[in-house]
C-alpha cells in the first residue's frame, strides 16, 4: 500500500481560517513536512503549533538559498533544484513505504507555492493530494476592510520583483491590484504605483491575518516592508 | 447590545473546504441569511445543510433579477439598489434586537461577491465582520491538478462579461489567466482566446469542488457552460 503525499494549504495565517479538511488532515498525520529558512521556526510549522500528533515525525526542509544569491544566477536555479529533488526523494520514500505525510503550505499550494516543486517532481511516482487554502491576498483584502473586485473588474496579480516599467505598465492597465513579494522592492514600487498615478489608492498589507496585522496607506509605509506584505488597489466597478 | 452582520466565505462548494472559524459560525448561528435565484434552494443554502441549529431562521434573499434585464439597463440597477436596500434595512434589524447574523457567501465574500452590496450599505449602521473563504478559481486550479503561477507570473482574472476586443487583449497580455462569469459568453470567449493564439492552453473546470465537478481542454467543450464554469490557463514560469 503506497501512501499519499498531501500538499494542504493553512490559508493566510491564522489557525482558525485554516480549512475544515486542513486542520483534519493536520491533526491526524504522523508524518509532517514544510519549507523553512535555515535557522527559522517557519511560518507553515508555527501555524500548526499545538495542532501535531505526540508522535508526529516531522521533516523541516530548508532553503539552501533565500537572497543569498541572484535569482537569475545559474547557481541559484541549481542550488534550489537539487533541494527539491533531495526533498522529493525523501517524501516518496515515505509514500512506498506507505506512510501518508502532509507537507504544510503557507495560503494556497498552487498560487506561487513552494509544494508546486515537489508536486511537479513526485508525479508518477507516488500519489499526490492538493487541499487549496485562503490566499494570502484574501487575507490582506479582508484585513483592509474594502471588497476588491466588484462587477467587471479586471484583477491583475503581479510581483514587485518585475522592471519598474513593466510594473507601471501593469498598474496602468488593470482596475484591481494585488502586489507580492515586495520586500526591498517596496521603493521601486512605490515608483511604479506613482508613475501610474495611483498611490491615493494603494494599501500595504502587513501580516495578514496574524496577530501583528498592520493595514496603510502606501502613502504612510517607510522603505522596505516585511516578507508577509502585500500591495493592494481596490476595483471600482459596477455596484448597484 | 448591538449583534454582529458576519460575512462569511463558504469556499468553493465542499463543506469540507469551508474555514474552521466558518464551520464553527455556521454552526452556532440562530439566523442565517443566503442570496439565492428565486425558486432554487441556492448553493451557499446547499453548502450549509444538515449544519443548522435545529431552532436556525433563515432569511433567504431572492434576487429580483438575474439575467432577465441586460446589466446595462437602468432598471437593473434600480431594482438591485433597492433589492439590497431592503435586505440591509432586514438585517440592520436584527443587529439592533441583539441578533448575531450569519449571511453565508460563496467562495470569498470580498472577492466579486454579492455581500459586498450589504457590507458597503451597513458600514456605519451595524458592526460587520467578514471571514475571507478559499475562492472558486483555488477550487478550480486545484481540480486541474496543475498550478497556476510560478515565479513572476502575472494573473489576470477578468469576467467573460467583457466585450470581445478586450477579452482578447487581456489574454494576449498575461502569463495565468482565470475568467468567470462564462455562461453564455463561452462562444465569445473562446474566439477571443483563439485570437490570443492560447487555445491549446486552455481548461475550462465546471462545479470546481463539488460532486459534479468536471475538468475539460476549452477545445472539448460545447457552446455553453453552467454558472459555476471558470476558464484557466496556467502560468509557465520560472521553476527550479
């Protein structure tokens, strides 16, 4: 009997927005497995803090790089594909060896997720389920208190790591915003949003969610912003 | 004591899928309220049975129009404005008599959704509070067993409501793609995909998340498509 790897998404950051089936799937592993920077809790395995069987076995896997190095360096995409693949091995030895495991993923497993790694690489050689989650922009619109798409509003959802120009652009063209992976980006960014003529309308996110939740106007944020942030322009649209 | 108007997210369509503190709210609730078309039970009702407290009231808001009036015309927004005029006055009520009020919502209330029109009409009136929920496109990228962003992939989520020449454009110009609100623009939108020359890429996933969900290639589906369709094409980006 082969088990099943499970990549279950947590949702934004709070226990209770994970799903009924998550915080099922949770507490009943033995095997647990989750991304983490070297040296960190992680952000997946402190949302599932006092959740975890006595007996569960857990597996942190570490990112061998974060910002270390240039994502376009080769040893980048080297470094991080040998990870994945040692990751993978381990889990599908797990799965022969018929043990189900739950890899913990932050928001949802399939938008911009580090399981897609494992997930692409374990096909055809052990059983895959995928459990979605609340994102992490669910997270930041409902924190802000503002619906974000209404009507026919288009949604673009960018990375504050593209050129300026091309961000601009798409601020321009879009009537609803979600930005991530901001970071030390935030300065080219809030460029970006200025050129287009919409910083009245952006918010920053912090820690959706959590319990260190901060919600402002882009207006109001200094330069550089945490890793959990995310940018937000709300639609406009039709509203009865 | 003033009660509170909770908007709650019911996920996709699986009550499994649904958040704990949703499960608990639904759960513990002695008035629920839900849109539905007039004459169905509705899917954010379907989603919650057999959880109900057994002394539960309901307060089903029909809505007075559907498809019957163009979006365009005046009288559909004259006759929705007044629709949710009228359930605001209903559930204002309540809060006032010291009610707590759960009105269910499919997917994410925040996120194209109809509890929006009541959110925007309390604010001021009543405390509202709103539990984000896992939206209808998690539920289906994830029924297509594929990711939909990688790296800096740009998403765009647009309406198939939108006229031809834009829907075009917008395909043309994103990485991921997700489109809702198909139905009978199925025809359009798979002209406009065909122009954007993305046509093998694309899926259409039908009932994401629920007992009839149904994954297709746009190229093998008919000319028209059930409420609960989404199109999807799948980002390419960078992956280790």
């Amino acid at each position: 009997m082969t088990g099943t790897i499970h990549g279950v998404g947590l949702g934004p950051g709070d226990p209770d927005l994970m799903s009924v089936r998550a915080d099922r799937l949770v507490r009943a592993t033995r095997h647990i497995a989750y991304f983490r920077k070297r040296g960190r809790v992680g952000q997946a395995r402190r949302l599932v803090e006092g959740m975890l069987r006595a007996d569960a076995i857990e597996y942190a896997m570490d990112y061998p790089v974060t910002t270390e190095i240039p994502v376009a360096d080769p040893a980048y995409m080297d470094r991080l594909s040998a990870f994945y693949a040692e990751c993978t091995r381990h889990l599908a030895g797990l799965a022969d060896a018929g043990e189900e495991v739950v890899v913990l993923c932050e928001g949802d497993p399939f938008f911009y997720g580090s399981f897609m790694h494992l997930h692409s690489r374990l096909a055809g050689r052990a059983p895959v389920r995928v459990v979605p989650g609340i994102t992490g922009m669910s997270g930041a619109w409902t924190a802000s208190g503002m619906p974000i798409t209404w009507g026919e509003d288009v949604l673009t959802v960018a990375a504050a790591t593209l050129p300026e120009a091309e961000l601009t652009r798409r601020i321009r063209d879009t009537d609803a915003l979600v930005v991530m992976k901001i970071g030390r980006h935030l300065p080219k960014l809030r460029r970006a949003v200025a050129a287009a003529g919409r910083e009245a309308a952006a918010w920053l996110v912090e820690y959706a969610a959590m319990a260190e939740q901060r919600v402002m106007r882009l207006a109001d944020a200094g330069d550089s912003a945490p890793y959990f942030t995310i940018l937000l322009i709300h639609g406009q649209g039709r509203r009865p």
